[in-house]
C-alpha cells in the first residue's frame, strides 16, 4: 500500500484540493464563521483559508494509477 499526503501532490493538485476544501468549508460553517468574524473583527477569507487546510486533513483520498 502507497501512502501520500498533501505535500506529496503536484501545486496543481493541492490549488485544486484546496479550492475544493473553501468552497466547502463556506457551504458547511459558512455562517458560523461570518459571526465569528464580525464578533471578532477579523478577516472572512482568511478565516476560510485556515479552517479550508484544517478541513484537508478530514478528507479520503482516492487516487486512481
């Protein structure tokens, strides 16, 4: 058996996983985080980006080769 992990993909494939991971994280916590940031005064997109590489490490990958 073959383990990767993020670092191990190409910076095409970790743009896109990462991309994948915002959208997803905004349509899971999208509201959650939005009231986090107005009680906090702190930026959303930056709020999004962490809590998208957070969210990378919950995921399954699959590769097919």
């Amino acid at each position: 058996m073959i383990y990767l992990n993020f670092s191990d993909l190409t910076e095409e494939a970790q743009n896109r996983l990462l991309e994948n991971s915002k959208k997803d994280v905004e349509r899971k916590f999208g509201n959650d985080i939005r009231k986090y940031v107005r009680e906090n005064y702190t930026c959303f997109k930056t709020m999004v980006e962490e809590e998208a590489l957070r969210n990378l490490y919950s995921y399954t990958f699959i590769f097919n080769i």
